[in-house]
C-alpha cells in the first residue's frame, strides 16, 4: 500500500463518519433531546428572593 491510498481511505472514512453524525444530530428524535438540553440552563433558575440579596 502507498501512502495515497492510505490518505484516500482514510479521507473517505473520515467523511462516511461526518455524514453519519450529521444524519444522527439533524434526525427527527434527536429534536425533543436537543430542545430539553437548550432549556436546562434555563430551568435551573430559582426567582430572586429581596432578602437573598442583603
């Protein structure tokens, strides 16, 4: 084997596993898990309380 044979093999596996996260993150029931993770910090937040301030 060559070395450019081993840089096209390796390019082209590299990409295969690029699409393969793409399909993954992008796929329709990965939404609601992407959307409760943006949420969280959010959620976390307790109202300010006046007498936590002094």
């Amino acid at each position: 084997m060559n070395v450019t044979l081993i840089h096209i093999v390796w390019t082209v596996m590299a990409f295969v596993f690029f699409v393969g996260i793409v399909i993954w993150a992008w796929g329709s029931g990965r939404k609601e898990d992407f959307d409760k993770a943006a949420r969280m910090a959010l959620d976390d937040d307790k109202p300010i309380d006046s007498k936590d301030l002094h």
